[in-house]
C-alpha cells in the first residue's frame, strides 16, 4: 500500500515517519507472536493465515473484478480433498500435494468458470453456490473415495523437505511459521497480480466492462483468468488446511467457510491487500481466538454482514488508509489525504 | 404401476410445498429485484413455531398453524423494517451479502434458543387414505389442497386488489410508482411479509410430513427454492407453480429409482442448467429482469 514515496518528503523536518516503524513494529509482532501467546491462540492465527489464501483469491474477483462468487469455499474443499487423497494413497509430500491441489483447482476452475462467467449478477451468484453444493453432495455421496460424511483422517502434519533435509510442522508453533511463509508469499504473488496491467485491467473490468471492452482489453479472457487464479488460491488454501487439522470431511462445504471468506474480504476491505490481512485477523483469529460458542460466532458474523454493508460498505480499508495517512502525515493539519 | 402412482403424487404434494415457499421468493424478488439467500429461514421459524406451540403450549394442530405464522410474520415484520427496507435500490452484491447475514443470523439464534438437535413434530393428519391400491397421508392431500387455494388467492390478489397492482407496478417500474405516488417500501414491506408468512405456513403444513424438525433446516429449502424461482421465471407467479410441481415430481421418481441420496442434487443440477439454457425460464420467452 505504499504508493506516496518517502524519500521526496523525508527531510521535511515535520514529517511524523512513523510508516518504517509501523511495518517493523507489525513485523516483529507477526514474528514473535507465537513466543507469547498460548496454544492456543497460535491455533487461532494459524486458521486466520490459512484463511488469508483463498480470501485473497476472493479479494480478486470481489475487490478488483467485481465478481461476488460464492464458489471459492469449494475450491478449498477441491484442494483439501486432493491433496488428503494424494497424502493418503501416494504418500506425496505437503509441498507436492499442495502444487497438485493448485493446479488442480485452476483446471477445474475453466470448464466451470467458462458457463458462470456467462451469467451477471443474481444468476452468477446461484451459480458459484451452486458449485459448493455440487462439491458438498460429491463428498458426502462418492463413498468409495470420500469415505462419504466420515471424511478422511490422519493425514500427514505438513513436512517441508530440502536437500535430504526434512522439517515437520508438527505443533501450532511451527505451523505458524509455515502458514506466516505461504501467507506471505501468497500475498507477494497477490500484489504482483494486481499491480501488473493485467490487474488494473481488471479494475478497469470492475468499474466499467462495456469501457474496458471498448479500449480493447480482452474483458472475457480477464474475467476467467481471474477466476481460475482465484481458484488456486482457494486450493492452496484448502491443501494447507487439511494438513494442518489433518482431517477431510463434506463439512469444508458448508455455509460457515463461504461466509468466513466473504467476511475477511468485506471486512477487511474489497480492494484492499492490507484491509484483507486484516480482516483475516480480526474477524478469524479474534472469534476463534474467544472460544466463543458456534452459533453465538455465526450471529456475530450474521451482524457484521449487515452492518459492514449497510454502514461501512468499504470495510475497514479507509480507517487504515487514515491510519497509514497519519503515520506518514505532518504535524499539522495539512496532512496528505 | 402404484408404486409410479405414488410417487407421483408424493412428488406433487412436495412439489406443491416447494410451490408455496417460492412463491413468496420469486414476489419478494419481484419487488426488490433479489434474491432473498435467508428465505428457507422463515420455513424454519414457522416450523419451530408450530414444533414450540404443539409440544410445549399443548396447543392443537391448527392453533399451531396459526401461532407458527403469527411468529413467522412478526419476525419478518422486524427483519424488514432494519434490513429489507434498506435494500431498494442497492447493488446485488449488498442484497446477497445482507440476505446471507440475516440468515446467519436466524438460524443460529434458532440453534441457540432449542439447541441443535433433531426434534420431533407429532401433530398433524398422518393416517394414510386409500384411492385404490394408492395411499397418501390425508397430510399431503392437505398440503395440495391448501396449495391450491393459495395460488388461487395469490391470482385473485395480484389481479384485482390495489395491493396486488401495486406490487405489479413496482416489480415492473420502481421510478415510477413514485413518482405517481405508490409508497414503495410500504409495497415492498408487505410483499415481503406475505411471502415469508407463506414460508412459515408451509413450514407448519409439512412438519407432519417431514416429522424432523432442526435450526439448519431452512438452508436445504432456499436451496431447493433458487431452481424452482429461476426455472418458473423470476417473479412469475403461475410458473413457479408449474417449476416447482417439476421439481417436486422429479425429485420424487429420482429417489424412488436412483436411491434417496440423489434426491437433493436434483435441485441444483436442474439450477445450473436453466442458468446456462435458459436463464429467463421455462415459461418466458426473454429475460424480464
């Protein structure tokens, strides 16, 4: 989000330049995070770090396409199953698995991304639904492979291997640090994708189609990019999931991860890396974090869906806008806007 | 031969269930231009409503009817007055997300209030009667037949009341019932009372049937709701009828034939087929929304 350069204005002697020990300060946080809090807690950030990937596929047609899909919990489930099958019977690796369930969501996502993105509005809203539906009945109907609503259990902790060395995130501290590395380079590839053309041609797609069209930007071929793109995150998402709680069932289909995806990204702030990062830890860390009872968690989420779109339709992106702003603002009020 | 019989008539009178509930759906969609993702809820709280009046107040089967909607329509009439008012006129995007938190919302708190296990509905006319060989709970012959009257006081309704052209008029020009002076939200509030009150009656008119009766109950409605609105064509009143006895009927001779565990793909295969052939539905010949 670093878009006014620091360096013009670094000598003016009013400037705050809180921005360096802000990023540094959240950095160490990030890092030292699972030395003070307990067990627990650190479970609590895993889940919001592994939700972060599929709710930056989202940010992508949400945020920076304008694509409300649904579809995204079920490419999660895609790659969950996938890669528990891949465990399972080849006895893969998670880096292997977690490749395979990528490429795997993204095939998938063309021959059903190609009659969605047909369909506007309501009907392309039903549609994405409609694929999680289709992937729930799947898991919980082809028995001989699923093992139906029992699921698949025991599946390998995630092991990262290197040159005859292997490591093994075997406790919540150490899957910490390999979801905050996934997490983390998921959101390098991410802002790499938005801020190449190809992503403010997506914007472009967002707030005017027939326009973008007229310019000549291929809107069609944009539009199924970013869906099969979002898919792998939400595969990379589900592989990780899966060898971090170590069990597949039909209930990775159900309402709770469409809405936990749909409430990172508009929380957090449609278009918005940061809002998203954000979103991720306020809204998946904090509830899981509180031990709160389910259903009291979904009438949480419940209200803050009508709130956040009735009264903060951008999420919380601008109160960190202001935040940012401040930090890199002057004294007095002329700060920039 | 009676067993086709049967389930043909099984399929009717779940069809004419589905009928019932979508109906409602496709007049809210009408007025508000869309889709309401919480609607299988209010099927829910009409069912719970029935469940708490029969088993708990002691109350006969239909006081239960009447206290079942009595609850549906006042926590609609809450629902409209904070969310679905503020709905005219927003993007899709805040439509679904809000309908979607309102469901949330609702079935939870259902879950919370009654706990979330399965209960058990014990009133209603279950005894079997006999055509023939072919027997159907005097239930479902209930439910047919309360369809029938329903469709037939929704037709009457929308073609003759001032109520009914109302809701004609702001399904088809929201600028311009206001500017000739309709009052809009009062319209798309009583629109949308009636149609969760549909819900929830029809929630109470199939507990017998269904017997079970929990907090998720509602999802797998909406669910089955969105093909049947899509295939009668959004906002048609008659060919929801005719959608919905489609499915109802499909869905009955799918289970019969294929095994019970396909019955709930029927839905949303049929769903996303219509979207992709004809997304304006079986009965129109062009999209009107």
């Amino acid at each position: 989000m670093n878009n006014t350069p620091l360096s013009t204005t670094a000598s003016d002697p009013k400037r705050r330049n809180l921005r360096a020990p802000i990023v540094i300060a959240l950095a160490v946080v990030a890092l030292g995070a699972p030395m003070v809090l307990g067990t627990y807690a650190v479970h609590a950030m895993v889940i919001a770090l592994i939700f972060l990937l599929p709710a930056h596929g989202l940010n992508l047609l949400v945020g920076y396409t304008g694509m409300l899909s649904l579809a995204q919990a079920a490419f999660f489930g895609l790659g969950a199953y996938a890669s528990a099958l891949m465990s399972i019977h080849l006895g893969t690796s998670f880096p292997v698995n977690m490749l395979a369930a990528i490429a795997l969501a993204c095939v998938i996502a063309v021959p059903l991304g190609i009659p969605a993105l047909r369909l506007r509005d309501t009907s392309f809203v039903m549609c994405t639904l409609g694929f999680v539906i289709i992937g729930q009945a799947i898991s919980k109907n082809w028995i001989s492979v699923t093992r139906g609503d029992m699921g698949l259990n025991n599946i390998d902790k995630p092991t990262v291997g290197l040159a005859g060395y292997s490591w093994t995130a075997s406790n919540p501290v150490e899957a910490y640090y390999l979801a905050l590395v996934l997490a983390a380079f998921a959101t390098w590839v991410f802002w790499l994708v938005v801020r190449s053309p190809a992503g403010r041609n997506l914007v472009a797609i967002r707030e005017n189609e027939t326009l973008a069209e007229s310019l000549g930007i291929p809107t069609w071929n944009y539009r199924l990019a970013a869906f099969v793109i979002a898919a792998g995150f939400g595969g990379a998402g589900g592989s990780l999931y899966v060898h971090y709680i170590s069990v597949a069932s039909p209930l990775m289909f159900q309402t709770l991860y469409t809405t936990t995806m749909l409430i990172i990204v508009l929380g957090g702030g449609a278009g918005s890396i940061t809002g998203v990062i954000f979103g991720s830890f306020l809204f998946v860390a904090l509830s899981e974090g509180l031990r709160i009872a389910p259903e009291l968690r979904m009438i949480a989420y419940g209200l803050s869906l009508l709130i956040l779109v009735f009264r903060f339709p951008q999420g919380f992106a601008p109160f960190l806008m202001r935040i940012w702003d401040w930090a890199g603002g002057v004294d007095k009020k002329e700060g920039s806007a | 031969m009676y067993f086709l019989l049967e389930q043909i008539l099984n399929g009717v009178s779940s069809g004419a269930v589905y009928a019932i509930v979508a109906v409602g759906m496709t007049m809210i969609f009408g007025v508000m231009r869309a889709i309401n993702f919480a609607h299988g809820e209010y099927y829910m709280i009409g069912t719970f409503g029935g469940w708490y009046a029969t088993s708990a107040l002691g109350l006969p089967y239909p006081a239960a009817i009447l206290f079942g909607v009595a609850v549906t329509i006042v926590i609609a009439y809450v629902i409209g007055k904070f969310v679905m008012q503020r709905m005219i006129g927003a993007p899709v995007e805040a439509s679904v997300v809000a309908t979607l938190g309102v469901s949330l919302v609702l079935q939870n708190t259902a879950i919370l209030i009654f706990g979330g296990s399965y209960k058990f509905f014990s009133a209603g006319y279950i005894e079997p009667v006999f055509f023939g060989d072919v027997g159907i709970a005097q239930q479902r012959l209930l439910i047919i037949l309360v369809c029938i009257l329903v469709f037939l006081g929704l037709e009457l309704m929308v073609g003759f009341t001032r109520m009914g052209k109302t809701i004609r008029a702001v399904s088809q020009n929201i600028e311009a019932c206001e500017v000739v002076g309709i009052d809009v939200k009062k319209v798309v509030m009583t629109t949308f009372i009636l149609g969760t009150a549909l819900a929830g009656f029809s929630g109470i008119l199939t507990a017998p049937v269904n017997v079970s009766v929990y907090g998720g109950m509602g999802e797998i409605i909406t669910f089955k709701t969105l093909p049947i609105i899509v295939m009668g064509g959004l906002g048609n009143v008659r060919g929801t009828l005719a959608a919905a006895m489609i499915l109802g009927i499909a869905e009955s001779l799918v289970a019969g034939h294929f095994g019970l565990q396909y019955r709930d793909s029927v839905g949303f295969i049929t769903l996303i087929l219509m979207l992709l052939w004809r997304p304006h539905g079986l009965f129109s010949s062009r999209a009107r929304f």
